[in-house]
C-alpha cells in the first residue's frame, strides 16, 4: 500500500462529515453548477441578444424622446431616486438602531480582554511613530498645566543641591573679584549708622577710661621693663626660698600666692 | 577691672595682677619711697634755713643739725608720707612706680587708723619688710601683724581689678 493510499484513508476516517453537512455541501456544489452553467448559456446568448435588444430599444425610425430606450431611461430614475431614499432611510435606521446594538454588545463582552487577546499591541506600537508624536505636541501647554509648587514641595531641594552640585566647583567658577567689584560698597556704608555704631562701641569700651588709665598708670615701656623684672626677681626668690624650704612642689613655686592662699586675685 | 572692657595691662602681667608683690619689688618701692623721703628731708632743711636766713640774714649760716635729729625728722616725715598716701590713694609713689598696692584684710585700700599703724610699724621696724621673704604668703612683719597684703595693681584706681 501506498503512503497516498494510506493518506486518504486516514484523511476520510479523521473527517467524516455528517449527513446534514453532507446534504449542504451537496446542495451547494449543484447551485454553483447550475450557476456556471446558466453563466456559460447567457455569456453565449448575450451574443446574439445584445444587438438585438440594442435595436429593439433604440429603433431608428422612431424619434428620440420615444424610443424605448428613453422610457427605460426614465423609469431607471425614478428607480435611483427611490433607491437614493431607501439608502437615506436605511441609514438613519442604522444610526439609530446601531448605537444600541452595539452599547447592548459592548455591555455584554469584556472589550478589554477581547483586545488583549486577538489583537498584538506590541505589532500595533511598534509601528506608531512615537518621535512623531512627540513633535506634535504642545510641551510648553502640557508644563502650563503642572502644578510647579506643588512638584517643588515634594522635592527636598536642599539634599538634591548638597548631593548632586559641586558647590565648590561652582564657587571656584565664580570670579568673586568682579562680584565685588559691581558692589556699591558706598551704598552699602551709607546705609549703615556708622555714628550710632560708633558711639554704641565707644560705649562698651569706655575708651575715655581707657586712655585714662592706659597714660595713668602703665606709663613707659622702661617702667613696664623694671616692673616685669621686678615680678621675676620675685619669683625667683619665692622659688629659691621654697627650695631651702622643701615645703612646696615646685610646680607650686611658679605661681605666687595670694590673698589667703587663694589663686584667685584680691576682690 | 570689669568683663568685657579692653585692659590697658599688658598681656604678660596680667595674670599677677591681684597676686602678693615678692621683696624684690617692695625693696625697689622702698627704694624710690626712700629718695622721696631724702627729697622731702632735703626740702625741710632748705627750708628751715631759709626761714633762718630771712630772720638773720647778715650772721645767717646754714642749721647745724646732728645725725640723730635728722634721723628723727625723716622718720616722722616718713611716717605722714606713709600714712597719707596710703589713706588717701593706698599707695606711695614708690608703690605707684613699681605697680603695687597696700590692701587691708578684705582687700580694700586701709583706712586711716591702720595706715598710721602700719606706716608707724614700717618706720621703727623697716627690716620688718624682709619677712615676706620667708613668709609662705609674701606677707612683710606688718602685714603679718595687721592683715594687709602689698599686691601687684598697675591700674591706676583701686577696685578697677
């Protein structure tokens, strides 16, 4: 046996149809050949019968305006002009009656998931051309509409400068010379109350007491020398005496007692 | 001298400002209080004989004073130089040139009763001035004797520590 033979025997034994497809596909195979027969018989007559119709509804010897053809001619108006209404009819039907078909339709199917399934969206995007899009659209129309503030508050500016700015490298960049050079230094002291800064210094101070007490008592450089020696002088006998002494540290020895053996000054 | 003002002391005394003064610059104080003294002597003698010389002048020859009454008249003229300018400013011009200050038991200038005890123990017992040398609180025989201490204070006034 052969592997056609064995194919077909196969085929037949999977695909049986039933005796009602059976009878359909019957039925249609004799209408397309009636079909292709009555085309074959009329494509033959029509060789005969298209000059003679041609001359049945054009004679000659009749006028125009009373030729057959004429009359079909009026009467295949009128046949447009109530098919041009029919059409106009049939589709305000449509209009209304499509709207509910398909909101019953839409109402009774998940659109979605019909969607998601029978259609490749990934196909369908990767064909849009996104650049184009983009160019399309009005960005500066889009930024009107955010809330900046808002954006800004959800943002913490400070950490963003602290990690993402170079402060440094941007104060280096910065010639401050010229900064300063654009300063209205004078405006800026003129705006100042040197006067009562001057007088609330002078104030805290009490520079006349100063000066008073600066010519009073340390006078010259020379008595300040022999003052200075003297304090050393007696420094030095304070420590050789406490060395003879053997009565005090010697870190002791470096400052001279006071009042009471207190270190503290005289009140 | 208050928190916060500028002090005319310079940086390196000011931290013994206050403190107990040593022997060294009591002595040199004594020192230039003596001369003050000698000066003081030398204007009374002038003094004294020109007053003499205004009584006599043709016969005028200059006083002849013996050691021990010059010795007298100095002291006692010592003595009120002591005593006043202690009472008055709590120091002499000796202690005003080396920067010190005689204070009392609670640190304020002595009042006139114990100048005049301290000046008239100075003047019998000067020597007295030496103990500070031996004394733990570089207190003098008189400052032992009446509570006072000598003390750095280069500004002029007192209680401006």
């Amino acid at each position: 046996m052969s592997d056609t033979t064995v194919t077909k025997i196969v085929h037949a034994q999977v695909i049986e149809p039933e005796p009602k497809v059976q009878a359909l596909d019957l039925a249609i195979a004799v209408t397309a050949g009636a079909l292709a027969a009555t085309t074959v018989v009329v494509h033959g007559l029509s060789r005969v019968t298209v000059p003679l119709v041609g001359l049945l509804v054009r004679p000659p010897v009749v006028a125009p305006g009373y030729r057959p053809a004429d009359w079909l001619e009026r009467v295949a108006r009128r046949g447009r002009q109530q098919r041009q209404g029919l059409e106009h009819d049939v589709s305000g039907a449509l209009d209304r009656v499509l709207p509910l078909v398909l909101a019953e339709v839409l109402a009774r199917i998940d659109l979605t998931d019909l969607v998601r399934r029978h259609v490749d969206l990934d196909a369908v995007v990767a064909q849009v051309d996104i650049d184009a899009i983009a160019t399309r659209l009005d960005l500066d129309a889009v930024v009107a509409r955010l809330d900046m503030d808002a954006v800004l508050d959800r943002l913490d500016l400070n950490q963003v400068v602290t990690e993402r700015v170079d402060l440094d490298g941007v104060v280096a960049g910065v010639d401050l010379d010229a900064v300063a050079a654009r300063l209205d230094v004078e405006a800026i002291v003129a705006r100042l109350d040197l006067a009562g800064i001057a007088e609330d210094v002078l104030a805290a101070i009490d520079l006349p007491e100063i000066i008073r007490e600066a010519t009073g008592s340390v006078t010259s450089a020379s008595v300040r020398g022999v003052r200075m020696r003297s304090i050393s002088g007696d420094d030095a006998v304070g420590r050789v005496v406490d060395r003879f002494r053997l009565r005090r540290a010697a870190g002791a020895a470096q400052d001279p007692p006071t009042i009471d053996g207190a270190e503290s000054p005289v009140p | 001298m208050s928190e916060g003002r500028i002090s005319p002391i310079p940086r390196e005394a000011r931290t013994y400002q206050g403190q107990r003064a040593g022997v060294v610059s009591r002595t040199l104080a004594c020192v230039v209080d003596g001369l003050v003294v000698l000066v003081l002597l030398l204007s009374c003698y002038l003094g004294l004989n020109g007053f003499v010389f205004m009584l006599q002048p043709r016969s005028f020859q200059f006083v002849d004073v013996s050691f021990v009454a010059l010795l007298f008249v100095g002291m006692g003229i010592a003595f009120l130089y002591f005593a006043g300018t202690w009472t008055a400013a709590g120091r002499t011009y000796g202690c005003h040139v080396m920067g010190l200050r005689v204070v009392d038991r609670r640190g304020m200038k002595p009042r006139m009763p114990l100048a005049i005890v301290r000046s008239a123990l100075c003047v019998a017992v000067p020597i007295g001035l030496f103990w500070c040398v031996v004394s733990t609180k570089r207190r003098s025989l008189q400052d032992a004797l009446l509570w006072t201490s000598v003390i750095y204070d280069w500004l002029p006034h007192h209680g401006d520590l």
